[in-house]
C-alpha cells in the first residue's frame, strides 16, 4: 500500500508541475516563453512579457498585440535616465535581421489594460502578437506569481 501512496503523490506532483516553457514559429521568428504576472482583480493592468528572435535577412517589427482578456493591450518601450525608468507607449518594436527583442520587466513590455479578469498564477490567456510583414501570430501567455522576475523555464 506505501508503493500506491508513493506514487499517487508522484502523479500529483507532476500533474501541478508548470507547462515546458512555450515555443512558437511563424515564418523566420522564433518566440519563446510568453509569461505575464498575476492580478488582484478584474480591471487590473497586467503585463506581457517574451522573447521574439528573428531568424532571416530581413527587418521585421512588432505593431502590437490583441489580448482576448484585455480591453486594450499597448507596446511599451522603457527608456531610463539615471535612475528613472520612464514607459511610453510606442507604435512598433524593431527586431534585426538576426537578432532579438526581448520584453521584460524593467524594459520594453505588452501594457494590458482593463483585464476582464483577475489573472491567477498557473492560469493562461491568448492573445494574437501583429507583425508588420509575418502578420499575425496567435501565442499562449503562461501566468506566474505577482512577484515573478522573469520567464518560467
């Protein structure tokens, strides 16, 4: 009887275990790991974090993004001055032929406002990410604690 316990608990265990992180490609980009932190409440402004890198010769842009869960998601770019970091809202983010645009606390971000509900860690939400020549991308944004610092992996 301790072999079935032993093992029950272990299946218990691996079902609570998060997801692998998330991979996505659409055309030359490559996104990973979209994550956005937990919510007190419905209304509440939420982030949206990941990592796109473009894998071909050519400039490619993020416009922005459609979460199913917000009344408006925004493109943030964060820019500092000594030590004050300052948000603006932005039309699109650069990503290099070759390189990388990361999203994450502290920098550039996906600003969602009014969320139609509270956000709850382990939880997902769909949102569809525009690019200025892929087009749309549809990605899953995997839910972390209020104090997570960066991508589950």
């Amino acid at each position: 009887m301790p072999r079935l316990a032993h093992a029950t608990a272990l299946l218990a265990l691996l079902a609570a275990a998060p997801a692998p992180p998330e991979r996505v490609e659409a055309g030359k980009l490559v996104i990973l790991h979209p994550w956005s932190r937990a919510t007190a409440a419905a209304g509440a402004s939420a982030v949206g974090y990941l990592t796109i890198t473009n894998t071909g010769t050519a400039p490619e842009r993020l416009l922005g993004a459609d979460c199913a869960n917000a009344g408006m998601t925004m493109l943030h770019a964060t820019t500092r001055d000594g030590a004050v970091a300052r948000m603006r809202a932005v039309e699109s983010l650069p990503i290099p032929p070759g390189g990388t645009l990361t999203l994450a606390p502290g920098g550039n971000h996906l600003m969602l406002m009014d969320t139609r509900e509270a956000l709850a860690p382990g939880s997902r939400f769909a949102c569809t990410l525009r690019f200025a020549h892929q087009g749309p991308v549809a990605v899953e944004f995997a839910v972390q604690p209020a104090g997570a610092a960066k991508a589950p992996m």
